[in-house]
C-alpha cells in the first residue's frame, strides 16, 4: 500500500518526503482517524478545519445515502433541486435580513472566485464599469484557482504560478503580534487603517471592485485583527463604494464559537463566502451568500444578460446538500458553537500553562476551536528561528509519533480539532503536545532560545 503513495500529489506537500514517512488515513471515529496500519491519531485539524463534527457521524452519513437512493445528480444548468432549495432557505434563516440570494457551489476556491467575479459584474452592471481591482492581505489564502490564488497573500503560493491576473493589489496582514511600525497597541488598528485608506487613494477607489479578507486570517497565522479593524475596513469601503467580501470558509459554522465571524466582529459583508464547516467535511460544498443591493443587479430580463455567467458541474449537488442540511441542523440542535468556546477556552488555557516553562512560545491566540500558537527565538525581540532548523516539522512530526495531527510552518502551530471534542480529549491533546515539546526540545531545536524568566511583553519599541 505504502508504494502507491509515490504515484499520488498531496496538497502543498513535497512527494519525496511524504513517500519516505507517509500518513495514509482508512477510518474515523469521533475526533479521531485511523491509519492504514492501525494507528490512531486525534485530528487536530479537523481534516483541513472541516469535519467540526466528528469523523463517523451516523446522521450525516445517512442523510448522503438517503439522497442518493433517490437523486444523485440534479442538471445544474437546467433545474435545481429540493435539497438545494432546503439549503437556501436554513442559510437565510441563520443569517441577517440584508442577505437575498445563495449560490452554492463545491469548493472554497469556487466560492471565492466566484465571490471576486460577482463584485467585478455587479460593478458593470451598476454604471461603474471602470472598478476591476481586488484589494486583500498579504499572508492570506484564499484558495487555488487563478483568482483565488492571485488574491492569496503568501509568495510560497503564488511565485510558481506568477504571472497572475492583473489588478490584485495586497495589504499589510493586520497583525497585532507584529506591526511593520512601532507604534502603541491602542493604535494598531488604526495605523493599519491609515494604510489600507492610502492604498484605496494611491490605486485610486474609482477602479477597485472589493476587498476581501477572512475576519481572522487562517493562514496568515490566526491572526485576529485588532479591535476596530474591521469596521474601520467597513467604514472605508462604504465611503468609496468598494464591495466587502468576507472569506468565511474556514471560519463559520461554530469554528470561533459563533455560526458567523461577521456576528462576532458584529462587521457583515457584502459578500460572505461560506464552505468546509458547512456540510461537517462529508461532501464537497460552499456558498456565496449576496446581501439583496447584489442579488438586485442580477436579476433581470434574458435579453439584459445581467446573469451571473458562470457555474460548477457539482454546485447545488443535491447530495452534498443533503449533507449540508443536516449538518447546519446538527449545528444549531446540539449548540456545537457553544462547546467550541468552552473547548477552546480550555485549550488555549492549557497552552498558557505550557507556555510559561517555555521562552520559545510567544503568543498563544485564538477564538472558539481555532488556535494558533507562534514560535519565537526571543521573546523581547519576538524574533523568529530560521527556516532551516524547521522546528515546526520536528514538532508535527514528534506529536504525529505520538498520535495528534497538527498543522506546523517553522513559526506557528495551528490547533482546530472538531467542534465536537469533550474535555477529557482537549487534556488528551495538551498531553501529547506537552510531550511532544519535550521531545523536541531535548533534541536541541530550541537552544537558541533565552531563559523562561525572559518578559512575555515586548520592551517598549522592540518592534518585530
Ligand atoms: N479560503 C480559505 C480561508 C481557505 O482556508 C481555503 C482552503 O483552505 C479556501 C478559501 C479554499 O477552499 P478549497 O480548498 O475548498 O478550494
């Protein structure tokens, strides 16, 4: 089994080294998978921030194999379908008055472009033909496809692609832990404001079509913006006539303890792209939710063609959106957002605690069962250790070898198991990661790092 491994291409993984020590999961149960071996991991990462409720869900896998006994496939060029219609209605229901009209498709990617394309078409089709560009962070991700990836932030991503569509312009990342100035925490956000405005007036607001951002940026190192942020980026483009497009595919659906971050941040979007939470991980879905000012401009005459031109083989999948209904209605019923912030109160407590024996931890953040934890060589300077000494990887793999599936760069740690982890399972996954620091650093990766009295705040000024 372990040789076909060498005929297959994991996301964002080299071949070579994944085929030296490949992870090959077979079954799940709870917050755990099982490898082809036998061995049993907790996924601390919900597959990829999706299965919020837990692998084996009897409800869910029913509720697929019941819809496909009866319709697998609905033409999606020619018709809906109930399940779809069902889905729709549930969303609207959960979400404000403001939003009309849902598209749904299959992958987050598919949720983002299209996002990107309705902005630029609604635009055109309201007398402002001349707004094309997409304003978003760098250090994000939002997705694979061309747009997707020429809105994403980090150039590991983009380079190899490069060139990319025109008129995507980035913004610093919105990172209180590291401002690019020294500038007072109560200023933060607004200094990251006073950027984004002079962006808008340096690309000229005239031509920008939106700006889009997840309201905590995964990738960019869970990093939650600071307080104002965003509803400064709210106030902004509503001044300049710039569509908000929030990128929730990771952050819905009870991921920071709430069903929406919009509801969180109390900020909601013009656009809201919704997927992975959204049917548990069982079936392929998302949506791109239209506040009514949108869903207007697209609703005409055939002969006005003011139609959204575009669409997926598998969007509206009846069977995924089967999945999809009952995994929103499990959701709601067994109040899964509630359990995800004691949960992650409870980690991220946990984590402090393992933090205070350790210099190399320098921030512990995170909302709901979405945390994040970054490494650093000192915590005065808060600078980080190099690249090469891949300490990410020792620590991925040491808590592998010891049963917990995380998400690692060579600064920061990711956590975000299922939404529907008990207590006794979060102390399970501070065990082993406790462990698995130990483990890591009795192999030296962190010897550069200072002594533990060192102060977790910055010296005032120390900047990056
Ligand atoms: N947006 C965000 C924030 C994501 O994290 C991802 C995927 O991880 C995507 C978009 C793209 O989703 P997909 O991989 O389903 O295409």
């Amino acid at each position: 089994m372990h040789d076909e491994v060498r005929h297959t291409m994991v996301d964002f993984m080299q071949m070579k080294s994944f085929a030296e020590d490949p992870l090959v999961l077979t079954d799940g149960d709870g917050i755990r998978v099982i490898d082809v071996d036998g061995r049993r991991f907790i996924d601390g990462l919900s597959g990829t921030f999706c299965a919020s409720l837990g692998h084996g869900n009897a409800e869910l896998a029913e509720a697929g194999a019941a819809q496909l006994r009866r319709l697998a496939m609905a033409a999606p060029t020619l018709a809906t379908n109930d399940r779809a219609l069902e889905l729709v209605e549930l969303l609207l229901g959960l979400l404000p008055d403001r939003y009309s009209v849902i598209k749904l498709l299959s992958g987050g990617s598919e949720a983002t472009e299209s996002a990107m394309k309705i902005a630029r078409q609604y635009h055109k089709q309201t007398g402002n033909a001349a707004k094309y560009k997409i304003l978003s962070h760098y250090r994000s991700y939002h997705g694979a496809t061309g747009h997707a990836v020429a809105a994403s932030g980090w150039p590991v991503w983009r380079a190899p692609y490069e060139p990319l569509a025109g008129g995507f312009i980035h913004l610093h990342t919105p990172d209180p832990y590291r401002p690019p100035f020294d500038v007072a925490p109560e200023a933060v956000a607004a200094t990251y404001l006073r950027l984004v405005e002079e962006t808008i007036e340096l690309e000229d607001a005239r031509t920008i079509a939106a700006l889009i951002t997840e309201p905590v940026l995964m990738s960019a190192g869970v990093v939650i913006p600071p307080e104002g942020y965003l509803r400064g980026l709210r106030a902004l483009c509503d001044r300049h006539g710039i569509l908000l497009i929030f990128d929730e595919i990771i952050t819905a659906f009870g991921r920071l303890g709430a069903m929406f971050a919009s509801e969180l941040f109390e900020t909601w979007p013009d656009i809201l792209c919704l997927g992975k939470g959204l049917s548990g991980g069982y079936a392929p879905l998302s949506a791109v939710v239209l506040s009514r000012r949108i869903a207007d401009a697209f609703w005409g005459e055939p002969r006005d063609l003011v139609q959204f031109h575009s669409g997926h083989t598998y969007g509206a999948n009846p069977v995924a959106c089967a999945i999809g209904l009952a995994a929103v209605r499990q959701l709601v019923r067994d109040e899964i957002p509630a359990n995800a912030v004691r949960e992650g109160e409870r980690l991220r407590a946990g984590l402090h605690r393992l933090q205070e024996q350790r210099a190399w931890i320098g921030d512990i953040r995170g909302l709901g069962l979405l945390t994040g934890v970054e490494f650093v060589r000192d915590r005065v300077t808060r600078a980080r250790f190099p690249a090469e000494l891949g300490l990410g990887t020792r620590i991925r793999d040491a808590a592998r070898a010891r049963g917990l599936l995380v998400r690692t760069s060579h600064w920061m740690l990711v956590l975000a198991p299922p939404l529907t982890i008990r207590d006794d399972e979060t102390d399970e996954i501070l065990a082993i990661l406790e462990a698995a620091f130990d483990d890591v650093v009795a192999s030296g990766a962190t010897a550069s790092a200072p002594d533990v009295s060192a102060p977790l705040a910055p010296a005032p000024g120390a900047g990056r």
